[in-house]
C-alpha cells in the first residue's frame, strides 16, 4: 500500500478486481448429466410453494371452524 500510495480500501478493492478478473490459467469444465429415470410424484422442485399453499388451507380451515 505505501510503495503504490493507495489507502487500504483502494488495495483491498484491486485484490478482489484481480481476483474476480478472467484468468488464463482457469479452463472451462463441464460435467455430464444423465437421467436417472425417476420421476416422483411430488415435485421437489415446487415443495415450498406446496408447502405455502398447505398452510395457506389450514389457515383458512382454523378461521372457518372459529366462526
């Protein structure tokens, strides 16, 4: 920092720059996918949506037995 006359934050924020640039040393990889043939009947992908609109039933079952 004293040599190039750059406050702390200055260095810091280079560092991360250079460490975040493109490098010629990194080489691009791939890894293959292959389908395991299984298909559930739930769809984990949407299970917090579910689960939302789960409670979103109970609620409004809680709320009908109230009144």
């Amino acid at each position: 920092m004293d040599e190039r006359g750059l406050s702390f934050k200055d260095a810091l924020n280079d560092a991360i720059r250079r460490g975040l640039g493109p490098s010629p040393r990194r080489q691009r990889r791939s890894t293959r996918t292959f389908r395991m043939g299984f298909e559930p009947a739930i769809p984990w992908d949407k299970a917090l949506r579910m689960a939302a609109d789960l409670e979103d039933e109970e609620l409004v079952r809680r709320l009908a037995v109230r009144k």
